[in-house]
C-alpha cells in the first residue's frame, strides 16, 4: 500500500519523540503503531501537519488575512453567529411575529404599489388582516402585537389614487415634451 507522506513525517516525528524519551521506537509493521496515541504523540501529529501544510502554502492568501477579526471585542453575545447570518444572507421576516408585522405595516403603501391590479392589493390586505389576527391569538410570549388590521377598501382606494396620480404624471410629461403618452393598454388598471 502507497504511504501517504504526511502519515511518514508522522511516524518519522514519533520515532524521533520515543529515541528522545529513552524508549523504544515503534516499527512501521508494529501493531503497535494502530494503537490509540498518547496526548504527546497527538500533538506531534497536530504540529507535523500544520508545519507540512505551512510550507505547502496552505494558509497563504486566506480571506480575512490580516483583517481584525470583525465583532471582537463587542459584548458576549451567545447568539452572535445568528446575527452575522442574518447580516451576511439580508434574511427578513424572521423574528416574533409582532415585530415583523409593525415592520410591514410601515411599509404597507410601498408594497401595495408594487402590485399590479386591484384584486391583488385586496387579496394582500386580507392576508394581511389574516396574519394580525392570527399574530394576536397566539399565546408564545414575546411583544405584544399591536400592529392595526387596516379597512380594506379604504386602502384600496388608496392605492387607486396614488395609481391615478402617477398614470397622470407620466402622461403630462409625455406631454410637455411634445411626445404621445404611451398606449391606455400599458397603463390599463384592472377596476374589478
């Protein structure tokens, strides 16, 4: 069988620790050598493989290398891993459902208006009155929910105003600069 080169340097080390201890080395075909090694002949192993890893240049050009190591020194915070997870992967919605919710609820006319026609904006709403409801009935601690249902129709009427307004001011522009506004089809709102 091929012998690895790291596993050599290991029985070479061992062999050089046991000579310097006064025993006897171990042979290589020594059952011996398949034995469970001592905290010393471990930590030689340890120590073989970074100095062979070390001079293959493993550890050179790492990400970080001479970078302070970034939340050092801040509180003892056991959930600190958890937090840089949620910082390096953006990951939202996470959290009792309280505070993700007041979080949706100050965003509530910016999500709206991302949708396209009114159906959408009232199947939103109710979900959305669906979620406080639900949030409130849950008894599982934390903050306590205060985020208002909204009155659906007002809120879709809202939005159709805010629509209105834009669909008007792209139109006077167009219109400014003497150009056609663009066809009523790409500006269509479904009024269901």
């Amino acid at each position: 069988m091929a012998e690895d080169s790291r596993d050599a340097a290991m029985r070479y080390r061992l062999r050089k620790a046991a000579i310097a201890r006064g025993e006897e080395p171990p042979e290589d075909d020594d059952p011996a050598a398949s034995r469970i090694w001592s905290e010393v002949e471990r930590a030689a192993i340890v120590e073989v493989s970074i100095e062979q890893a070390i001079r293959r240049g493993d550890f050179d050009d790492l990400p970080g290398a001479g970078k302070p190591i970034p939340g050092l020194g801040a509180s003892n915070d056991p959930d600190w891993w958890i937090r840089r997870k949620i910082e390096r992967e953006r990951l939202t919605g996470l959290g009792p459902p309280a505070l993700t919710l007041r979080t949706e609820y100050a965003s509530l006319e910016d999500r709206l208006d991302e949708l396209r026609t009114r159906n959408e904006v009232r199947e939103y709403l109710e979900d959305f009155n669906h979620r406080v409801i639900e949030a409130r009935r849950q008894l599982l601690g934390g903050p306590p929910v205060v985020t208002p249902t909204v009155e659906v129709q007002e809120w879709v009427d809202g939005w159709q105003e805010r629509r209105d307004a834009a669909s008007r001011r792209v139109a006077e522009a167009h219109a400014s600069d003497g150009r056609r506004p663009p066809s009523w089809r790409f500006w269509r709102v479904d009024r269901a």
